[in-house]
C-alpha cells in the first residue's frame, strides 16, 4: 500500500502540475503563481475543458455517479428488465397449470328435427355446462416445467445485471477517455503558447537582424503545426463529450477524479477468482440448468398423464327442461409418437451442454483478458513513474538549450523547438500512460465480479416489481 500511496501521491502532483513545475520561460507569470493550466476558448469546445483539477472530488463517489447515470440511460438495460419480467409471468403461467381449470360453456338458438317425411321446428333451445378439472399425476412434468421457467427467470434476473455492467464499462471507459483528452488539450494548449511566445521572440530579432528571417520562418512553421494538434485535440474532446452525453443523458459532470480509485490494481488470483460470480458467467450456468430441467419435463411428457374431473350441465329443448352430472379421472398415455419426444429430450440436453461449455469458455476468456489488463496495469503505472523522473530531465535539458540559444548564441533555434517539442511529447507520453492504466484498471475490475457490486451495489442485485397476477 506504501507503494500505492507514493504513486497516486507522485500521479496526482504531475498531472495537476502547473506550468511552473514544467516551464520556466515564455510564460505568463500570472499562470504560474496561481497554478492554472491554459484553457482553451469555452466556446470552442464546451463546458467539460473549463474543469482544472485531474483529482478534484472524490472519485469513487464520482464513479458511482458515472455507473447510476449510465443505467439509467441505458435503453439495453430497459430492455433487459422487459424480457425478466416476461419470464416472470412465464413461471406464473406455468405454476398455474398445477391448480384446478373451471370451464362456463353454453348454447341458446333454434333447431329443426325430421322425423321421416315430418319436420318440427324446435324453439328454446339453449344449454349450460360448467366443468372443473385438475392434474393428479404427470410423471414430474409440471415440477420440471417450474423448475425450467424458474431458471430462465434467474438467468433473465441476471441478464438485466450483465446489460447493466456493459453500460457502466462503456460510460466509464469513455469518461477516461474523456479526460485523457482534456489533458492533452492543456497540454498542447500550453505548447501552442511555448510557440507563440517564441515566435514573438524572433519577431524581435529579426526586426534587428534581418539575416536570420529564416528562424522566423521556422518558429511560424513549429507554431502552426502545435495549434493543428491542439485543433484535433478540441475535436477529439467534442467527440468524446457527444459519445459521453448519449450513454449517460445530459447530467454531463466534469468527474475529473475518477481515475484515482482505479490507481489501485486489485491482486490477479483475488479477480480470478471473482470471475465465476460475474453476471455473464452465472447467466451461462442458469441457462444451462434451465435446458437440464426442460430436457426432464420432455422426458414426462412420456409417462401416464391423469387428471380428474367434475362437471355438471343443464339445458333445455321444445319447452323440456334436463340436467345431469359426472365425475372421474382423465387417463392419456403415449404408445408411440415416432421418437418426437426422445428427439426434443435429447436436444436440450445438447443445448445444455452447448450452454456448459459456452460458460467454460467465457471463464477462460475473462481469465486471460484479466492476465493481460493486470500486467497492462501495473506496466502503464510503471511508466507514469519513469516518465515523471525524464520530464525533469528534459525540463533543465530545454530551459539550458534556451539559455544557450538566446544568451549564448552557441544553440541553433532549431535545437531548442527539438527540446521543446520532445518536452511536450514526454508530457503527452505521461497522460497517455496514466490513462491507459486507468482503462486497463477498470477493465480488470470488469472482468472479474464485475463494477457495479464495487460502485453501486443496490444495482448489481436485480429486483423486479411484483407484477399484478
């Protein structure tokens, strides 16, 4: 944890860093004494740029805010609850086999009988039943049927949580990228200023040393080609706010900190061993029991099927009133039904099967892309820290280059828009790296239990409302 500590501590401090930590020319000192980032034109590029501060807040509180507002949003996720509602009342329609049947029948018009060369007209015709039936023995038939809308309920149950899980990843994943471009932004937002104060520089020499015009040529060129990559950095942030505003609605926060929580990389054998619970994995295994119990209820449909039954009716015809009674067991049996019965059996025991190793696969495949966003993880934290030790370096290697380019004549202009140039990779290089460990971060913690029992865990657990019977 010490380790820990000492990263996010050194991440947090060069990320936020002010220009004074990594200049110390060409700059406004205002900038500097308050520690604020260049921003760019609000209306260039929305209100998600004007937010300074990589770990303002507090990100865990951010990343559920992120996870509630996606789900919320989440038409998948609607979707998803739909479909485990209509498999409620699929378990509701089969638990209702079990109880007694009651049938109203009747008839009321007018008839004729003929009787040889006679025809009579009958008139009042009308008649009434009303039957009541109920199943005494079905070889298990029904129990297997429950027990099969029983597991498709679940495994709905836990679809709804898996939709809910890939909206969270998708929305926090590009809220990572969101701020990773934010940064860029300030970054080259700071290097096109580097070049303007620069060129402006030259502009003064040449004014007295018309000889060297071909400097200035040279600082224009290095300065229009910094504000092209600052142009394609506010379009990739704009993107990244549209693609941001359709997963998680118009409540657009800054939720600048939300990389902090995902600085800590959970142990590997800790999310392997989580992988089993995800929502994918335990959708898979009620699948699976779902076709097994349907495969046994196929099977019944082979064994004596008896119901009983009462009924009583009343009718009346040509002005004559009757009515009567019965009682007593239904018996249907299958002698043969050219194998349709062992066919479907043996056909969800395939599908179960199928749904087995589907499952076995989804646990190998979550456990290797854990193997790698582990190593990707640390890896990209390791190299925040190395590249926290060469922006140092190269900050004095570019401050001495202007001294020996302004002061001393002894560097060309080109050598010191090298150092600057290289400076200003070094730091887009760090937020790259941060941030491919903050994604690489949460795809892990994805691949294991899953985000939301970590965020948000009233989300993780699916309840549906008990719908009118």
């Amino acid at each position: 944890m010490n380790a820990l500590s000492s990263l996010a501590a050194a991440v947090l401090a060069l990320a936020a860093a002010a220009p004074s930590a990594w200049a110390s020319y060409c700059e406004d000192p205002t900038d500097a004494r308050s520690g604020v980032p260049l921003l760019p034109t609000p209306g260039r590029v929305g209100p998600s740029a004007l937010f300074d501060g990589l770990s303002a807040g507090n990100g865990l509180e951010q990343l559920a805010g992120v996870a509630r507002e996606a789900v919320a949003a989440s038409a998948d996720a609607r979707g998803a609850e739909h479909g485990a509602l209509a498999a409620q009342q699929d378990l509701r329609q089969t638990e209702a086999g079990r109880s007694a049947g009651i049938t109203l029948g009747g008839t009321l018009g007018v008839g004729q009988n003929r009787v040889g060369d006679t025809t009579r007209s009958v008139s009042g015709l009308g008649q009434a039943s009303l039957n009541v039936s109920a199943p005494l023995y079905d070889g298990g038939r029904l129990d297997q049927l429950g027990s099969w809308r029983q597991r498709l309920l679940e495994a709905g149950t836990v679809g709804v949580a898996a939709s809910r899980e890939r909206a969270v990843q998708e929305a926090l994943a590009t809220v990572i990228d969101r701020n990773r471009w934010r940064l860029q932004l300030r970054v080259y937002q700071q290097y096109v200023a580097k070049m303007t104060c620069l060129t402006q520089s030259v502009e003064r020499i040449v004014a007295q040393d018309r000889g060297r015009a071909s400097e200035l040529l040279q600082a224009r060129k290095g300065l229009r080609q910094a504000e092209i990559a600052r142009d394609e950095a506010v379009a990739a942030l704009r993107q990244a706010d549209a693609r941001l505003r359709l997963l998680v609605g118009g409540n657009v926060a800054p939720w600048g900190a939300v990389g902090v929580p995902l600085l800590e990389v959970p142990e590997l054998p800790q999310v392997l061993e989580a992988i089993a619970q995800s929502p994918e994995v335990r959708q898979l295994r009620l699948q699976a029991d779902a076709q097994e119990s349907l495969a046994r209820a196929t099977r019944a449909e082979g064994s004596p099927q008896l119901r009983w039954q009462v009924g009583a009716q009343a009718g009346r015809a040509d002005q004559v009133n009757s009515a009567g009674w019965n009682a007593g067991l239904t018996l249907s049996y299958t002698l043969d039904d050219g194998g349709a019965i062992t066919a479907a059996s043996r056909a969800a025991v395939e599908r179960a099967s199928a749904a087995r190793r589907a499952q076995e696969a989804r646990v190998t495949e979550r456990s290797k892309a854990a193997g790698t966003q582990h190593d990707a993880a640390r890896s990209a934290f390791q190299r925040v820290q190395h590249y926290a030790g060469v922006l140092a370096d190269s900050d004095q290697l570019r401050n001495a280059t202007f001294e020996q380019w302004s002061k001393l004549g002894r560097r060309s202009l080109f050598d010191l828009m090298s150092a600057e140039a290289e400076h200003y990779q070094l730091r887009l290089a760090y937020v790259n790296a941060l941030h491919d460990g903050f994604q690489a971060s949460l795809a892990l913690r994805a691949s294991g239990a899953g985000l939301l029992p970590w965020l948000a865990p009233e989300l993780a657990e699916v309840r549906l409302p008990n719908a009118a019977r």
